[in-house]
C-alpha cells in the first residue's frame, strides 16, 4: 500500500472512529499481521452496541487519546519496523 493510500485511509478512519476504536483497530491490525492464517471475526450487533457505549463511557470520563500522541506513536512504530528492510536497500 501506497504512503498516499495509507494516509488517505488514517484521515477517514479518523474521522469517524473514537479514538479508543482507532487504538483498538491499530493493535488488532498489528495482531492481524503478525498471524496473518487467523481471520478476524464480524462483530454481532450487541458486540457493536458494546462497544459504541463503552466508547461514550470512555469519552464521557476522558479516557482518550490526543489525535497527535496516538499519529506519533503510530510513526514511531511504523518507523522502528520500516528500520530493518531499510538497511538491506
């Protein structure tokens, strides 16, 4: 995937998850990657109910992430992972 299409991909992401769904996507996408022969499950709508109201709780006692810390850390992970492909180049 292209940086472009990555970045395209991040701001509508942003634009409409919380922020505690964006962590949640990024370590469930890293999980992902690491097993890639283990599929990811559809959610039941009650999971998807759940979710959406512990989120509002979340928000509600300002367990949240700042935009800017949570695109930070995500590239320093991207930049620590890249590291290794980029010493063989």
């Amino acid at each position: 995937m292209s940086t472009a299409t990555l970045s395209n991909l991040r701001d509508y992401l942003c634009g409409t998850l919380s922020t505690s769904d964006m962590i949640w996507l990024v370590e469930e996408m890293k999980n992902f990657m690491r097993r890639p022969e283990e599929k990811l499950k559809p959610y039941t709508m009650e999971e998807l109910n759940a979710r959406i109201d512990q989120s509002e709780r979340d928000i509600a006692e300002g367990r949240v992430y700042e935009f800017d810390e949570v695109m930070h850390e995500l590239e320093e992970e991207s930049t620590y992972e890249e590291a290794p492909e980029m010493a063989g180049v």
